[in-house]
C-alpha cells in the first residue's frame, strides 16, 4: 500500500474525507432505531452530515458560522457542492438557496436542503435494495473491472434501475445515497480518475447493499423543517445568481492553485453520469477511466481572475459576502481583494490552519491555509480600521540586523513600475515568512497578542528591502498578505511577500539567495503610538520622554526582572531581508516558491511515479541507504556544483559592492563640486573677485566635508557683509585723495570707540587663504559652541 499513499500525495490538497467513509448503523448511537424511522429527529439525535466530497467545509462550517455576519436571515450558497455550508445554515433557521451546477450535488440539495419532511421508508428501502431482472448494464458493459469489485458493477445497474421507480425527493435522496455509496468503500478515494486496483472500491455486493442502506438511514435523519422555505437550484452561477434575493452570498468556487487545478465534473464523473445514467453522454473510448465528453471548462491560473470577476460581478445586489478560498491559489490573496474591491467592497481576509486528510501520510500540498474573505458594502466593513490611525511615528527598534552583507543597487535607469509598486505582477515569485511573535525580542520590544491580532493588516503593501533603507533602489519586493495566528506557545504574524524580478536585478539575486538559504531571516520595521514600561508601566510619546528603566535597561534586566517597552498602536512599515537572526530570532523565511514556474502535472491516483517505476520492490532500507552512499562517494558533483555556484554567487555579490562604492562616491563628489561652484557664483555676483585663486578655491572647497562647508560658507557670508557694511559707513570724499595715501589708510584701518581704546591691529597683508581660513575658524567654532580667542578683521 506505500504506491497508494505517495500517490495521494499527489493530489491530496483536493481531497477532503471523514476518517469513517462507510457509515455504519452503530455509528448513529443508540438511538439507530429510531432514526430508521421515517420521522424528524430532534436537533440532539440529528447524526453529523458527513461527507467524502472534494474540498468539503464539514470540518470548518462553525468557522464560518463565527465569521458570518449578524442579523442575516437568507443566505445564497452559491457552489453547493455537498451542501455542507448550506445545511449547516439551514440548522442555524436562515432560508437557504443553493446551487451547483452538477446533478449529484442538485439531488443532494433537493434531499436534505429544499425537502423538509419527504423520507424513504423501510418498504421503499427494501424495494430499493431488492434485485432488478430488467435492469439494462451500461456498468457493467462499459466500466468492467474499474472503481468496484466483482459483482458490484451488476448491483449498480439493478440499483439505478429501482432509483427510477421514485420519484420527487424520494428519488432526489435515492440518487443521493447511491452517489455517496459509490464514492465512498474499502481501499478506494472519493474521484475516479485512476482505473488501476489502488481506486478501486474492495466491497462486495452485500457490503455495498449494506453501506447504501446505511447512508439512506442517515440521510433520512437528517431531513427537518426549519419553519423556512429553502430552494436547490442547477444551472450556471451567472445565471441563478441574479434571480436570487438574500441577505447573504456564500461562495466556495473551485479554484487553481501552484499545485493543480480542479474540475469536480471530470473527477466525479462516473457519479454525475450515473444521476441520468449517461442519457444524452458520449462517453470516451479511449480513455482508461471511461470519462465522457464535456464542454465544461476548468478553472485554471489563466483564467481564474476573469471567472472570479464574473460570479462576483452577478452578486452585487447581495448584501454581504463570503469567500471561502486557500492559500497558494489563484488569483492571489491581493488580487482577490483588489476584484473585491473593484465591486464596491471592502473585505477583511480571516485564515484558519487547515490540513486535508484522505490517507495517514500527506504531501506538503495536504496541509493548508483556509482563507474566508469577510466582504460588506461601502464603509461597512473593518477592514481598513487597523490602518486608519495615524500614530506619531515612534520608530520601534526591532531591527538589530538594520544590514545584510548582500548590498545591492539599482541600475541607474532602472525603475520600479506601478503595477510591481502595488502588489506586484502575477509572476512575480512569492514567499512566505513569519514577521514576528508574540512577547519580547531582543531589543526590548514587547507585542501583545491583542497588539499583532488588531495591527497585522498594516504590513500588506508595505516594502520589502535589504538594509532596512528608505532608498528606492534597496527595494525588492511588497507584502502582499499577513494573518494573526495562534498555535501552543502564541501568536504570530505570518505574511507573503512577492519580489520584483521583473523589474530589478537586485530583486532577482535576492531570490536566488533566497532560494540557496544564504538569506534566511527577516526583520520587520514598525512605527507605534505609545511605549509603555514594563517596570512602572508610564506610557510614552517621544523616546526623549523614556522612564529611567527604559533609557538605561530596556533589554536587560532589573533586579532580576527583564525591562521592556510594550507597544501600543503598532503600524507595520516594511521589512528587511537578513542572512543572521534579527532581534526577534522567529522572524525567519518559511518557503521560497516561484509562481512563474510551469505548474506540475499530476499523474492519475494509482499510477506509480517514476521513483516507484524505478525502484526495485526487494530493495530494502539498509541496502538503499547503502547503494546511496556509495553513489554520493563516487559522484560528489552534484555538492560540487553547488558550491560553485555560491561562489560565483559571492563573486558577484562583491563585484556589486564594488560598483555601488564607485557609483556612491562619483555621485558624492559631483554633488560637493555642484556646491562649490554654486558658492563661487554666488559670492561672484555680490561682487567678490577670486582671480587666479578661482580654480584652487573651487577644488578646496569641493573637497571640505559636509560641516566644513557649512562653516566656510557662513564665513564668506560674513565677509560678505561686513564688506557692504564697511562701503556704507566710508564718507564720500569731496576730492581726489593721494593714492599712496588712500592705499595707506586702507591697509591699516584705526577704529574707536568713545572711552575705548583702539584695537590692536595686525598690519600684515593677508592673501585670501589666510583671511578665508581665519574667518572658517571663527565661524565653525561659533557653530559648535565653543568660544574663540582670535579676533578677526576683515576688510
């Protein structure tokens, strides 16, 4: 039974069934007598609806009950599929209208979901049961050998034929114990799209007479009247949806997703073919299931959007809805809400872990993330309430790794487009990671669990970049999606992140990085409103404010008693890519996967893959593990190959850091001459003359640091005026004076005061180097506060 396992592997995330597929009449308790009666049950003695169909919500439906809206009173199911939800609302007392377009999940709606009272009796069930000679044998002539045991086939054709003898909802449950009874037994799955013994059914004849009389008895006992008149409608959801009024719209469409796509009519399509016993169906020869010929078209990656925008489109007029759907599916979690939006909604998206079960071993696929979009009209929903709050940002410092090694640059003309800026492109590749947890990190940042459940939809559409910069050429990627989750040791904030390959380079060695572990670690950046201290509990808007406690042992410890800073009004900024632990060492990358790669096809449960084809069947562990190891000693390229190219990775890396110092330092100095002549031009104008000192001036000042120049310009300013001063307060003389004389008295200037004594005055000629350094000084030594003992002279 190993090849039956690994082959559900394959498609186990469509899969969902109860661990008891054949029900048997102990299984409804003591109570079995008297639900073979044709008579309501009370709610305590109503058995569990359980099902075995693909991508049932049975383990989910009190999820959804807690997240539908209050004071709803109808509610559309609108892919009814096993009517799962629909009964479920239905028992809850709401008017249900449900739909689906196949004739199995029809009958399944008219039986338990429009139909309030009808039951089979004992003597119907006998009749039932009872053999039919004239039955015809479509079965047995074209599915011989496949989905059932010996005999079993012949019993088909005998059941079918009695099924037509009812009619109304008797015949709608007859038809809907039959469907269940053939998709459920011993050692087979639910579909049928693998015609080998590993989906093949095992019960005999009597087994299968003794499970469908058992699924009848239930179905019996799950028929009430909720005082409401519910609806089962088949046809297209574009057409039944504006027929339909209700409070409420519940959807749960099939969807493609990275792994596969799903078309429920070609997975169940023995049972569909069975419900009019393939009148007016073709069914295909050459195909080893014995499938049927239909125009239905599967949902695929393609053209996912496009179905979605449509059945929502027809559901306007519908108050409220909600959209069950998973992660790693299509359209994406933001493109969802972008359609949903689109329609005049906002939506709140609530995630709930959630693992298929069909077989005890299961493939990554099997364990999932259920998604429900809460969707309202107008300003009715919440959804934006967690980023409505402005908070004065108080920047957390959560980021103890603000730098990764891998710096990576933008190149000069390239740019991040709008469409990437939003959410990315739909190949744009994804990954998942853990943005933070609940409690304390290294730093002394406190995140409550009410804290992350409230704030954690601020992260989506916020940057993803590698040195926590606010440069545009630092940017790699956007947040896509974020869920609060809970599990034994607490909560946490788990997102999606998408990376612009398309349009950057650095996004594209990021990925690689990412892919080969070298990047593995994330940490978050936030701003938040308030701090509050641990120790006396003081809260704070400024970190100027802080308490002793926080501005001398946030981190540490006090008195034995660790210090922290308990954030309130957290708004997520962005993230950055790391390759060590951050402050918070749970930050870390779950999966790396690239949506632009070709999708996997899946074999057919039941065939074997080419590992199994490959594989001898008297091999045992040891010796494999053997041959294994002998095969890694004499061939260690594969290892090889791999190191090599980490270091051409490396190489690559460090070629970039080599041009981005060169690029940063060419754009520095182009900026310091760009200012330099801009100060030269200016002190030209107000009618300085530099002479030949021009160029060498010009250089100089290009080469002063930021603080220098701001010194040297303040003290040319100051030269400046006292120049116009000077101008001003010199009397015109009323002849032409001596020029020696004029040449004298301008050199060795005397000024006084009354009571003062004149200044001593250096005669000496200064050149302007000498007279510019001087005024530097004076000028950047007022600037840093200190006081100068030289007094300076400018004329």
């Amino acid at each position: 039974m190993e090849m039956f396992a690994t082959d559900l592997e394959r498609l186990a995330f469509l899969l969902e069934a109860d661990a008891a597929l054949a029900i048997d009449p102990d299984e409804l308790g003591t109570d079995a007598a008297e639900q073979n009666a044709p008579e309501e049950q009370p709610p305590e003695k109503r058995p569990k609806y359980i099902t075995n169909y693909i991508g049932s919500k049975q383990k989910l439906v009190d999820w959804i009950w807690r997240n539908t809206p209050d004071g709803v009173s109808s509610v559309m199911d609108a892919f009814s599929g096993s009517a799962v939800v629909a009964y479920m609302y239905k028992s809850k007392g709401l008017r249900v209208f449900a739909n689906d377009r196949l004739r199995y999940s029809h009958h399944a709606a008219k039986a338990i979901i429009e139909n309030s009272s009808t039951r089979l009796s004992e003597a119907e069930i006998e009749k039932l049961l009872a053999d039919n000679p004239k039955a015809k044998t479509f079965v047995q002539d074209n599915f011989k050998g496949i989905f059932f045991a010996k005999g079993v086939h012949a019993l088909i054709d005998s059941l079918r034929a009695n099924c037509d003898d009812l009619s109304g909802y008797k015949k709608d449950i007859a038809l809907f114990a039959l469907g269940k009874t053939c998709m459920s037994g011993k050692g087979g799955f639910g579909h049928f799209s693998s015609s080998t013994d590993y989906g093949k059914r095992q019960d005999t004849p009597e087994e299968f007479k003794k499970r469908l009389k058992a699924n009848i008895e239930r179905i019996n006992a799950l028929i009430f009247d909720n005082g409401k008149e519910n609806k089962a409608y088949r046809g297209d959801v574009n057409e039944i949806l504006p027929k339909v009024k209700a409070d409420l719209a519940y959807f749960d469409p099939p969807y493609a997703t990275e792994f596969s796509t799903t078309n429920y009519e070609k997975a169940y399509h023995f049972v569909e073919g069975l419900m009019t016993y393939w009148d007016g169906l073709t069914i295909k020869a050459d195909t080893k299931v014995k499938n049927y010929e239909t125009s239905h078209v599967t949902v695929t990656k393609g053209n996912a959007s496009d179905f979605f925008q449509e059945f929502l489109g027809n559901a306007t007029h519908i108050p409220h809805w909600l959209i069950s759907y998973r992660d790693h599916a299509y359209p994406n979690e933001q493109q969802m809400k972008k359609i949903i939006g689109g329609l005049g909604r906002q939506s709140r998206m609530k995630t709930k872990d959630h693992k298929y079960s069909i077989t005890s071993k299961h493939g990554e696929a099997s364990s999932a993330k259920e998604r429900l979009f809460v969707c309202l009209k107008g300003n009715q929903s919440h959804a934006d309430t967690d980023q409505a709050a402005k908070p004065v940002p108080m920047a957390a410092a959560a980021n103890i790794h603000t730098s990764i090694p891998v710096e990576l640059c933008l190149d000069e003309n390239a740019g991040l487009n709008a469409e990437a800026m939003s959410g990315g492109l739909p190949g744009d590749p994804q990954f998942t990671f853990i943005l933070c947890r609940t409690g304390t990190n290294r730093n002394g940042d406190h995140f409550t669990a009410e804290e992350l459940a409230t704030r954690h939809m601020t992260v989506i559409n916020k940057k993803v970049d590698l040195q926590h910069s606010q440069e545009f050429g630092d940017i790699v990627g956007g947040i896509v999606a974020a869920d609060y989750l809970e599990d034994e040791i607490g909560g946490r904030v788990e997102c999606v992140g998408e990376l612009y390959t398309g349009d950057t380079p650095n996004a594209q060695l990021a990925y690689k990085l990412m892919k080969r572990g070298i990047i593995t670690q994330v940490s978050m950046e936030c701003d938040y409103e308030e701090g509050e201290c641990s120790v006396c509990h003081k809260r704070f808007k400024n970190k100027a404010d802080y308490c002793t406690h926080l501005r001398k042992f946030k981190g540490r410890e006090l008195d034995g008693e660790p210090v922290f800073e308990i954030l309130h009004g957290v708004t997520f900024t962005g993230l950055g890519l790391l390759d060590r632990k951050g402050a918070d060492e749970n930050a870390r990358i779950l999966q790396v996967a690239s949506v632009q790669e070709p999708s996997v096809e899946h074999q057919p449960k039941g065939d074997p893959t080419m590992d199994e084809k490959t594989k001898k069947p008297d091999e045992s562990s040891a010796d494999a593990a053997k041959k294994k190891q002998e095969r890694q000693e004499d061939n260690p390229a594969p290892g090889g190959e791999l190191e090599k190219e980490n270091r051409q990775l490396k190489a690559q890396v460090a070629e970039l850091q080599k041009r981005i110092q060169e690029l940063e330092a060419e754009q520095k100095a182009a900026a310091s001459k760009a200012r330099a002549h801009k100060l030269i031009s200016k002190l030209e104008k107000q009618g300085m003359d530099f002479g030949e000192d021009r160029d060498t001036e010009l250089k100089r000042l290009a080469e002063l640091s930021d603080d220098a120049f701001a010194a040297t310009e303040a003290a040319y300013e100051k030269m400046a005026k006292s120049q116009k001063a000077d101008a001003k307060a010199q009397p015109e003389p009323e002849k032409e004076p001596d020029k020696q004389k004029s040449k004298a008295s301008s050199e060795t200037p005397m000024r006084s005061s009354a009571g003062v004594r004149p200044h001593d005055v250096d005669d000496r000629k200064l050149s302007l180097e000498d007279r510019l350094r001087s005024g530097f000084m004076a000028a950047y030594n007022n600037r840093v506060g200190n006081e100068s003992n030289e007094t300076v002279e400018i004329n």
